[in-house]
C-alpha cells in the first residue's frame, strides 16, 4: 500500500513539478529580454555622450560634421525620408 502512494504522489508531483519549473523559466527569460531590449539599440542609452569621428550622439540627437570641421549639424538637415526626390530615387533604385 505504501509503495501504491508514492508512485500516485510521484506521477501527480513531478509534472507538476515540470510546470512550475518551465513557468518560471519562461518569466525569467521574458524579464531579461524586456529588460536587454535597449541593449542592442543604435542609441546608448540617455545622458551618454559618444564620439565617433565625424558623428555625435548627445542628448537624443545625431549630430555630423560634414561641412566645416568642428561644426555639428544634426543629421535631420540631411536625412529627409519623406523628401519625394527621396523616395523617388529609392524606387529607381530597387526596380533598375
């Protein structure tokens, strides 16, 4: 009898078991990956300053020095995606 109810609570225990076990693993791996969205971003993240030569990120903003050096221009200035002109030499240039 005794041998009938360990294996009655060991077949009800160890699924169980499972469950808990790959529920908890799923919400673990869901907060990491919510939580590394940022990481892979183009932009560091807020309140960092980083130098490339030529490009800089401050505050929300892309700044180029392409004219004059030393002089910044936000890269707004030169990256219009709604320009027509735009839009029109893309479709060109992926059916040409």
């Amino acid at each position: 009898m005794y041998r009938e109810d360990w294996n009655n609570a060991y077949f009800i225990l160890v699924p169980l078991a499972g469950l808990v076990l790959s529920a908890l693993s799923v919400t673990i791996s869901v907060l990491w990956l919510r939580e590394a969205a940022g990481v892979g971003s183009l932009e560091p993240p807020t309140g960092v300053a980083v130098d490339i030569p030529r490009v800089h990120y401050q505050d929300g903003q892309i700044l180029l020095s392409v004219r004059n050096p030393g002089e910044w221009q936000e890269i707004r200035q030169f990256v219009c995606p709604d320009d027509p002109l735009l839009t029109h030499a893309i479709m060109e240039a992926l059916s040409g």
